[in-house]
C-alpha cells in the first residue's frame, strides 16, 4: 500500500494528537499518585519521558515551521498548517530530511539563465533555513514539467536541453530532479486518466488558464482548448505527486486561487520565486542573447540563427 492511501484522515496528525493527549493525561496521573502517597507504577518514568519527548517535539515542529513559513519567503499564508506541522513533526520523529516538492517548468528560453539561478539559490536560502532548526535538512525535489511543456509546442530536444542544464544546477545545490511524465505513468494514474477526460473546468479556473494559454500556448487548437487540456492534465497528475511524495509539503509559485491545481492531500506553501515581491515563474523571465519560441523551431533553431 502507498503511504498517501492514508493521507485521507491525515494520520500524521491523528498520531501526533494520540501523542499530546497522552502526555497530558500521564501528567495528570502523576500529580494524583504524589497526592494520596502512592508511589508510581513500574515503568511509568519511562513512559512520562516518553510521552514528553513527543510534547518537545511538537514545539520542534513549530520552529521548523517558523524558520521557513515568514514573508521573506511566503507571499500568502499556506493552505494547511496543522497539516504542514504534523508532515514536519514526522521527520522529526524519523530524523529524516524535511521533504519538499515544486513544478519545475519550461518557457520560451533555450538555456539555463539568470532568472533560474536566482530562484535555485532563493530555494537553497530556504532549505538552508530549515537545516538551521532541523539537522538532517530538507529535501528539495523539482519536478520538471515535460507534459505541460509538451502542450505549450514546445519540442522534445528543446526540453531535455533546458531541463538537463537546470538538473545539473539543482544538483550542485543538493536538490533532487525527476520528470513529471514519468511519475505519472504508474497503472494507479493511468486509470484515471479516461476517468477526467470529460470532467468540467470551473467557470473562474477557466478564466484564468485561458488568460495564461494566450501568453504562452503555442500548441494544437485555440488558447482555451488549451486551457481545459491543460486543467485535465492537472486533475491527473497531481495525483501522481501525492503517489510519489506522500509526506511532501508542496511549494509553488502560484497563488490560492490556482489551489485546485494542485496535490489535493499535501500542503500547499505558496512563495516568491525570486525574492520576496516576485513570484513570476523564472523559466519565463527573458535572458539574452538566446530565446526562442516553439513557432520559430524551437530552441535549437533559434540558437543556431543567432
């Protein structure tokens, strides 16, 4: 069974309630034992301890969550914080690094430039934040979007190009890499996929991925038959991001209002890409002398005639 299967009920934070109920009904016991005179059962020391520990770790969890969750970072509040919290306290409890997951996409650029350099570096400023409060770190993993790049016009070639130059700057920052057509070819994905061919765009869901698909939709048909592939699409994978990062804070350079979009069970940390102020996507932020545009051939066109 994949451990997102559980997700529905949030175990993480049933557990970690189970936990805090427990301390706090063992401190009552203790403080009536010491009242009549009866000395405590055998064991219940450690147990105490035990049920402590797992009070110290919640507020461990808490400044974790405060070393990355400012306005330095977020540009509005995220979608969950109990949910966050408890994803933070368990690996906390499992030493392990502090999971988060992103989109990484493709616009009209040929080459890593500028603009990615920043954003990977405002990315390391964060995880670097976290590693301050969390000692095993945390675990940054990009998802590069080739499904939605494909839709957009935008060649084969031109994608493994871009998309190998930013892996390799990731990697120099310790982040991880994967792409999104491969975590969403499991049988478990491909089930839906038939399901969510007819399903209905929201009226102001619509609205807003049309605006986008007239900026950057390059693909087969108008702007907004783009636009509802683009959300079915969506509808599908981010299921797959729940199967292959159950335990993932999602981060995103989206707003709330895009919420639907994305992985329905993670929580959801809304940021600036950049710098506190800009949250423009960096794939799509212009860089000289190179770009390209799938109309005119696409990145390997382009090159070649500059």
């Amino acid at each position: 069974m994949y451990e997102h299967d559980l997700l529905a009920g949030h175990p993480a934070s049933e557990e970690l309630s189970r936990e805090l109920v427990l301390a706090d009904a063992q401190a009552s016991c203790a403080r009536s034992w010491a009242d009549i005179g009866i000395a405590q059962p055998q064991g219940w020391d450690r147990q105490q301890r035990a049920a402590q520990g797992a009070s110290c770790k919640e507020a461990s969890a808490e400044k974790v969550l405060q070393s990355f969750n400012t306005w330095a970072f977020k540009r509005e509040q995220p979608s969950d914080p109990p949910l966050m919290l408890a994803f933070i306290a368990r690996a906390i409890r499992r030493s392990q690094p502090l999971s988060f997951v992103l989109y990484w996409g493709k616009g009209p650029r040929c080459d890593l430039a500028q603009p990615d350099i920043q954003c990977l570096d405002f990315l390391a400023s964060l995880s670097d934040r976290v590693a301050k409060t969390h000692a095993p770190g945390a675990a940054l993993n990009l998802v590069f979007t080739d499904t939605h790049a494909r839709l957009n016009g935008h060649l084969r070639a031109d994608l493994r190009r871009y998309f190998s130059q930013v892996d390799a700057a990731a990697r120099q920052r310790g982040f991880d890499t994967c792409w999104l057509s491969e975590i969403a070819s499991v049988p478990q994905i491909a089930a839906e996929k038939s399901r969510l061919n007819d399903e209905m765009v929201p009226q102001h869901t619509l609205t807003l991925l049309t605006a986008s698909a007239r900026k950057w939709y390059r693909g087969c048909g108008s702007p907004e038959q783009g636009a509802v592939t683009y959300y079915r699409m969506n509808m599908v994978e981010r299921r797959s991001v729940e199967l292959a990062f159950p335990w993932s804070i999602f981060m995103t350079f989206n707003g709330s209002e895009l919420r639907n979009l994305l992985p329905e069970h993670l929580p959801i940390f809304y940021m600036y890409s950049l710098r506190r102020g800009t949250s423009v996507k960096p794939w799509f932020l212009p860089a000289q002398p190179t770009q390209c545009t799938p109309a005119s051939g696409g990145c390997a066109a382009a090159c070649q005639n500059a």
